[in-house]
C-alpha cells in the first residue's frame, strides 16, 4: 500500500501523510495530553475532518472516571470543531453518566453512538482503499480489509500525528516485532524493564513507573506474560501484599536475543556517524528527556 503512493522497499524508513487518524476514551486523552504538551495549549489539530473520535470502550460503566474520558474528547472535540465524532450522548454540552439500574439491555446513549470503533470506522466510511489509518488500538489493523495501510500507534505517536498529520514508519520496530509471535511489542518492553531490575525485586508498581503506564495496564500485561510463562509471580516475604516479578528462562531467552538485536541495530543506525556527531545527537536527546519529565 506505501508502495502505491512512494517508491520504498522492505526494511526502509518512511515518512507517511495520514488520512485518517482515529483514537477512542481509552487512549484519546493520553493522545490529547501529548499533543498539548509538544505543540501548545492552544495548537490547532493538522486536520479536523481526518480526525474520527469514537468512544466505545468505557461507555457501559457508572465508573465517573470512566464517564470523565468521554467528556474529555467531548470538550478537545468543541476546542477543535473536530467534523467526526461519534458522541454517546446527544448534547454537546452534556455529560455521559451510565446507570446501571437500568441494566444493560435498556438503552442509554444516544442517536450519534456509533459502537466499537473497528466496525464504526467502516461503517461510517472512514476506510477507503489506498489510504493510510493510524488508530489507537492494536486492533486498528482489521481495517486491511478495505485494501488500506492500517495500523495500531500509542499515545506519543498518536500526539504527533495530531500536530502534523505525518508519521515516520521505521525498520527497527520491524527488528524486535519479529522476535516472538507470542506477544506484544509493549508486552516485550515490560519483560525488557523488568530484566533491567538485576539485584532488586521488581513490583507492579515499579515496571508502571517505568514505563509510564496505568498500574492496571501493566497488570494486563503480567497476567497474559505469566500465563504464557514468560514471567512468574513471588510472594514478597516483607510485604504479603505484593509480588515481585521475576523472569522465567524463557523470558530471559528473549531479552538475550532482543539484546544482540538491538547491538544489530545501534550499528546500523551509527553508521557513517562521526563520534562528535553522535556525541551532539546524545546531548540534544538527553536534554529533550528532561523535558519531557
């Protein structure tokens, strides 16, 4: 499908325009978090008609937390006269509250809900053949089926997506994706925190914090790690609270194999780098860490 619109060829790094760039209440306003963050409280969105907004997965809930996402989009979706949002509720000025006094078969929302985002995305006709859909959700891909290029980005690309409409697809991801058909690309980086945790008992807790995720996030995580036996669970003996996260064998198989890759392709991007320019590039991404903190 990149083909179609550049000459590229596999492994390449590539610059693509989005047509389409889709989030939901989960991660909408982590994505709109980011985005105000690099660009500005009051940076304009690249594109307001090729931004679709769908709340569909914390819509069934009396949770207020849960109920407060929805709002969230509501309110960045007024700020930036976004065309395509796909509201639970019928007043723009109102806020979604589920009561589940009513059960779950009564309905509650209103005539602009359009449901799960991956049927809603077509249904609604934002997948066309030819183009380029970025979502924030693994599952963003089902819309291959429409012959376009579809894929799942996080929050932090999601946020620069929204800024300039531009997204750089690149091979190193390709390097580590191919590592286990097992699990997730997010999956292998908490198996790679928790490998960085030699000499220490590693908690839930302390893999969030690392990797800048919800407790509950990193819980899915663990759980689907240790039923693939890729992690296992321990009892801390100062606190029977907590479990501290260790490694199997296989999970240090992978981190050992995800090591050589990644020395296969630090050498392949510091190719034709003098050390003074690798050192300037190392100063300038070490202070953008700082302020991103």
């Amino acid at each position: 499908m990149l083909a179609c619109q550049i000459l590229i060829e596999p492994g390449d790094n590539v610059w693509v325009n989005a047509d389409v760039l889709m989030t939901h209440d989960v991660c909408g306003p982590g994505t709109i978090g980011v985005f105000k963050r690099e660009f500005g409280k009051n940076a304009k969105v690249w594109d307001r008609n090729k931004v679709v907004i769908i709340p569909d997965h914390y819509i069934f809930t009396a949770d207020s937390r849960s109920n407060r996402n929805v709002d969230i989009l509501r309110d960045f979706v007024k700020e930036q006269a976004i065309t395509y949002f796909y509201d639970v509720i019928d007043d723009p000025n109102g806020h979604w509250v589920f009561d589940p006094s009513k059960g779950n078969l009564k309905r509650q929302y209103g005539s602009n809900y359009a449901g799960v985002c991956h049927t809603a995305l077509p249904a609604k006709g934002h997948t066309r053949p030819g183009e380029i859909l970025f979502g924030t959700d693994s599952h963003t891909c089902m819309a291959g089926a429409f012959n376009e290029f579809a894929t799942g980005i996080g929050n932090t690309d999601a946020g620069f997506v929204l800024g300039t409409g531009k997204l750089l697809l690149k091979r190193i991801n390709h390097a580590f994706a191919s590592l286990t058909s097992d699990i997730t690309f997010e999956q292998l980086g908490v198996l790679y925190f928790i490998s960085r945790g030699k000499g220490k008992d590693i908690i839930q807790q302390d893999i969030a914090e690392m990797m800048d995720k919800t407790k509950s996030a990193i819980l899915r995580s663990i759980d689907i790690l240790e039923k693939k036996r890729f992690v296992k669970r321990l009892s801390d003996p100062g606190d029977r609270r907590k479990n501290v996260i260790e490694l199997t064998e296989s999970g240090k198989n992978i981190i050992g194999e995800m090591h050589k890759r990644f020395l296969e392709q630090d050498t392949v991007l510091k190719k034709g780098l003098g050390k003074e320019e690798l050192n300037k590039c190392l100063s300038v991404l070490s202070k953008v860490q700082d302020k991103c903190k």
